[in-house]
C-alpha cells in the first residue's frame, strides 16, 4: 500500500518562500510520475505541478516561474519550492502518485 505524507507547510508572509516535502513507502516511487495538487476553501483541487518520471515537470498557470517541482528517487521524496508567495497561494496542498494522496499540509499566506 502507497503511503504519501507531506510536511512544510505553515505560515508564510506574501513575498515570502517555503519548500514542501513529500515522501513515498511502500511502492516503485521511480517509475512513476508525481505531482502537487491544493485546494483552497471553496474552491475544487487544482494541479500545482507535476514530474515525470524522468523529470519533466508541468506547471499550472497561476504558479508558472515562482514554483519548482524536483524529485530524490533515491530517497522516495518529491518537493515543491514555493517562492514569492501570494495570498491567493493559501490552500491545502497534496501530494500524489497516480490514484493515492496524501492528507495534505495546510500552507497560509498572510498579505
């Protein structure tokens, strides 16, 4: 059984930076893509980024040129860096392997 479980969320000025993690158990974390979702209150989940497996990344519109999606197969994590964090960006983010999510972390930007 997957699981996914994501840290590196909290509080964050607009203008400010944090860096997501998200670890995998218990499947072949390399041979598949990964990506970041959120979801804000009110609002259905959207894509934040994705990488593939060989590392080719796709962003959603609202995130191009201030977020970065890697990946550590080695160590079964894939991370999101979030800079120049705007207000609108607070939402829970989650973290996902084909069909399996993480619980989310909650990240808040503050104007």
């Amino acid at each position: 059984q997957v699981q996914l479980v994501e840290s590196g969320g909290g509080l964050a000025q607009a203008g400010g930076s944090l860096r997501l993690s998200c670890v995998a158990s218990g499947g072949t974390f390399s041979s598949y893509g990964m990506g970041w979702y959120r979801q804000a209150p009110g609002k259905q989940r959207e894509l934040v980024a994705i990488i593939s497996r060989w590392g080719t990344t796709n962003y959603g519109d609202s995130v191009k040129g201030r977020f970065t999606i890697s990946r550590d197969n080695a160590e079964a994590m894939v991370f999101l860096q979030m800079n120049t964090l705007k207000p609108e960006d607070t939402a829970i983010y989650y973290c996902n392997l084909g069909r399996y999510w993480g619980k989310g972390t909650l990240v808040t930007v503050s104007s």
